[in-house]
C-alpha cells in the first residue's frame, strides 16, 4: 500500500491549561487527494494545518510528509506552499513580482521564472493584474494572486486555511471550483480548512469532520451526508441541516412527537434522537395523510423552497423542489416523514448513530 503523502500519527497540541487544541487527531491524505477539514470555529483545523506547515510543533504524536518524519524540520524545507484567508500579499510589489518572488528566493533561472509565472498566470487569468499592487486589486484577484504564488512553486502539498472566507457568495463558488480544477491539474495534494459544509461537500474527495480538537469522521461527501456517525456530523451537513427529533421507544415503535416509526431490530437506549432530511419530510395541502402542522416561515430561493413547519411541539425544516412553491405562511398542511430515510441517533454522550 502506497504511503500516504500527509500523515499525522495521534497528535495533540495544548497551547494553555485547559482543553487540548488537538487531543490525539489521526489523518492521512493519499497523493492527489483534497482532503478537506471541516467543523466549527475552535475546533482545531487550523491548528491541524499549522503543524502540517511547520508553524506550530506538536506535543504528542508524528507528522510525516511523504514518509518522511517532520519533527524539528522547517517550513520552508517541508515542500509545502499555504493560501491563507487574509492573503497575505506583499503591498509594495506588483503582481508579476509577488508571483515570481517564491522562486526569486530559490535561485531559480530568470527564464525559468518568467515561463513559470505566465504558466500560472493564464491558467488563473490575472495577466491583465501584472502591474497592479494589492492596494489596487478586488478581493477575488486578490485571492488568485495568492493562488498563484502557491501554484507557481509546483510544491508538493498545497494548504488552504480558509481561503474563501472574505468573498462573497458568487466568487467563492466560482473560486473553490477552480481551485479544485487547478490542484488536480497539477497534479497536487491539498489539506483545506474551512467551517463551510457547501466547500466541504463540493470540493474534497473526501472530508475529516472535526469538534473539539477531535476527529468525529472521516469519509467521501456522500458517506457523511447519508450516513453520519454522530448527531453532530448530521446537524453540521447540509442546508437546511438536518432535523433532530427527541425520541423516545414504545413496544414496537421509536415515537418523536406525533411521528412513529418502527423500531428496529435489537437493545435501543431510552432516549433517542431521530434524524431526518429536510428533503425526508414531506408537505400536503390538504389530504388525509400525515400529521396536521402549519408553515411558520417560508424561503423561496429558485430553484427549490425552505420552509419551517410546526407540528405539535415540533419544529421540522423542509425542502420543496418547487422553486417558488405555493405553500404560503400560515397555511395548513399535512406532514409525513420518510421512515426509510430516517436515522436514530443517542440522545446522550456523542450522540452515536445507531
């Protein structure tokens, strides 16, 4: 089996008294790979990303780089290049020489360096920015240009912390689809580190949840959508996020407010949540079926609808494939959910899928 190009070994990191930054994380990414961390703020991914980069040591545990042991190596010898989410653009250059410069400071022939500076610059279109300072360019050529000083030094691993973050919506999509596009390209490995589920989901080959300092998950985007390992993992994927339904068991059936679903085979501890889509949850306007609930907010986005349905003490989130759907606030409607597609998870301690 072919040794993985990123691999960190139980790793912990403690910067003050208290909880650890990282508390014994274990990661691999294969070459060629976008591994993607994902999680909320404080959770530790961007402690993960600083010791693969060499700007932080671990405490506890190994990080290895194409097998090769990182302990006490420095950044600049680790054949890693980082785009950060401030940039970090030199502001007295202009573009052509903040792209160039990397490859400046290594000696590179002045041939080889203008080659590799137009290579880079046509692939992320910003020739038109070459006499340009940072001061004079938008936020999105901003972030291409910091794109362009990591790809122009072709490093083995690439390290994105949070790069789209001070974009708005239209850029990043058009952004972490390229960036995607690029890495593969050039045939690198990426660690990316974002809080954002829409990132995670469209741009990793596969995704490391983290909480806490802990890795909960590790899977393709598919897996950790459809099979979550704790509640957690399932309310943090998608949008809307998942339904979690206290529950309780009663005979032959897992009971969440007025919804029963059949309880499955073997022992189910007292509490329990059930977890289901939005998407799972299905809206009538008049029938028979389901249980009564009124719409309390309705969010019409194009191509498909939100709304927020109360049924009894329950608050469910729902999708509608209809763009502008005709259920209006304050409307009354009969609500089902897909029993199939429902998940059970505890109520208690991680909330482990069951």
């Amino acid at each position: 089996m072919a040794e993985p190009e990123i691999l960190l070994d139980a790793v912990s990191k403690r910067f003050a008294p208290g909880a650890a930054a990282l508390d014994r994380v274990t990661l691999s990414v294969d070459k060629g790979e976008i591994l993607v961390v994902v999680g909320p703020s404080g959770c530790g991914k961007s402690t993960t990303l600083r010791l693969v980069a060499g700007l932080e040591e671990p405490d506890g545990g190994a990080v290895s780089i194409a097998g090769r042991a990182m302990r006490g190596v420095a950044p600049q010898d680790r054949d890693v290049a980082m785009v950060f989410q401030g940039y970090a653009l030199y502001p007295q250059m202009t573009v052509r020489r903040i792209l160039e410069f990397p490859l400046k400071m290594r000696g590179v022939p002045r041939a080889e360096r203008d080659a590799s500076v137009a290579e880079v610059a046509a692939l992320l279109r910003i020739e038109p920015l070459f006499d340009r300072r940072p001061a004079q360019l938008s936020g999105g050529e901003r972030q291409r240009v910091a794109m362009g000083r990591a790809l122009v030094r072709r490093p083995r691993i690439f390290l994105f912390d949070e790069p789209l973050s001070n974009l708005d919506a239209s850029l990043r999509s058009d952004l972490r689809l390229e960036i995607g596009r690029l890495v593969r390209r050039v045939g690198g490995t990426a660690l990316y580190v974002t809080h954002d589920h829409v990132e995670a989901m469209t741009l990793g080959d596969r995704i490391a949840l983290m909480r806490a300092g802990r890795v909960v998950q590790v899977g393709s985007p598919r897996e950790v959508y459809e099979r979550p390992a704790t509640s957690f993992v399932a309310g943090f994927l998608g949008s809307p996020r998942m339904n979690l339904l206290p529950a309780h068991t009663d005979g032959d059936a897992v009971v969440a407010g007025p919804f029963r679903i059949a309880r499955p085979a073997g022992p189910l501890p007292a509490l329990l949540q059930v977890g289901v889509r939005p998407e799972h949850v299905r809206l009538e306007e008049g029938g028979t079926g389901g249980e009564r609930g009124e719409v309390v907010a309705v969010e019409p986005l194009g191509a498909q609808t939100h709304l927020v349905v109360q049924v009894g003490d329950l608050e469910l989130r729902a999708q509608h494939a209809t763009g502008f759907a005709t259920i209006a606030r304050g409307a009354s409607v009969r609500v089902s959910i897909d029993q199939t597609r429902a998940l059970l998870f505890r109520a208690d301690g991680d909330g482990e899928r069951l």
